[in-house]
C-alpha cells in the first residue's frame, strides 16, 4: 500500500476537524434551556388536534416544518423521511406540518406516497413562534422549512429541547452529501417535483 499523499493527509485532518465541530455542536445544543410551548391546535384528516396528542405513546415528538406542496425542495427532504420513518418512529414520534389546507395536504401526501402523518398548521402561530416564518414569500409560502424536537414531561407540559433549519447542503438530506462526492459537485442541479420530463 502506498504512502498517503499530502492531499490525503488534508483530507484526513479536515474530517477530523468535522467530527469535532459535530461533537462539539451536540454538546452545545444539548446544554440550551428548553423552551416552554403551548399545546397549539393543529388539523388533520381526522379533525383538529393537540400538538400534546400528536405524542402518542412517546416523550419525544420530532416535528418537521414543511413549506408545503409548492415547494420541491421541502417535497424532497419528506421523500427521505418516508424512507426512514420505520426507524425514526421506533425512537421518537414523527409528524410533518405545513401551511397548506388538510385536502390539499393530503393529496400531495397520497400523490407522493408519504406514509408519516401529516398536519395543517394554516391559521396558527406554530411556524412564527417556532422560528420558522418569514416576512418573504417563497414557493407560495411564508413558512420555513425546519425541525423542532419537542419533550413532554411526566405532568403532561410540552418543551422544545432542539431546532434547525432544513436547507441545502444540512445533514437531514442525504442527498447533498452524496452529490459532494460527484467531480463537480451539484453543480447547477435543483430539485424537482418529477423527473420524467
């Protein structure tokens, strides 16, 4: 085997200033007081519901702030989701809400095959308290697309322990780090609702 050449070595180096940087991040973001939130009410399918319910039989609840069906980046990140759902359901409760109506929700999620659950926030605070609401409209939507990781308590009290935001390049997306390994990187490459055309 031959000597690593002094790219290698960079190379090397930077990767272990990344896991670092990540390790450090983890720690840091662990040690920020969580916030209290309100039981905000949200729809779905079934009718309206408490962001309390939406729990289940976990403490944990990670929920992700979707911009809605207008926009194909938001629309790819959830296709990933879909993927792992079975995994991430076996630690924490998952749900995906966004500005959009119930039906037009809904339909979007039946087109595209998503099995998470999926709620409307239109009408609520949810995404201007969280953070993730800006005055620019973007996709037809003022929402930002996000995560936030909620705890609830043992006296039924909601807090949020983490957030980020989704964009491109994260790590909630797979697919920008795999397009970091192609020769030009992504390029000039953006997301779409279909490919076919």
């Amino acid at each position: 085997m031959t000597a690593p050449t002094a790219l290698q070595e960079e190379l090397a180096a930077a990767w272990a200033d990344l896991e670092k940087a990540q390790q450090r991040l983890k720690e840091v973001r662990r040690r920020v007081p969580s916030e209290p939130v309100q039981d905000y009410e949200l729809r779905g399918p079934d009718g309206t519901t408490n962001l309390s319910e939406l729990f289940g039989d976990k403490s944990d609840l990670i929920l992700i702030h979707n911009m809605g069906s207008g926009c194909p980046y938001c629309t790819m990140w959830a296709d990933g989701f879909n993927g792992v759902l079975h995994h991430l359901e076996d630690r924490s409760a998952f749900v995906v809400v966004s500005p959009d109506d119930v039906e037009t929700q809904q339909e979007f999620r039946r087109n595209r095959g998503w099995r998470f659950r999926m709620y409307s926030a239109a009408d609520t605070t949810l995404f201007k308290d969280m953070g993730f609401e800006s005055d620019d409209e973007h996709y037809g939507s003022n929402a930002m697309p996000g995560v936030s990781a909620f705890h609830k308590n043992p006296d039924g009290s909601i807090v949020r322990v983490a957030s980020d935001f989704l964009g491109p390049g994260d790590s909630y997306c797979s697919v920008w780090h795999l397009f970091d390994l192609l020769r030009d990187g992504v390029g000039d490459w953006e997301a779409k609702f279909d490919y076919s055309t």
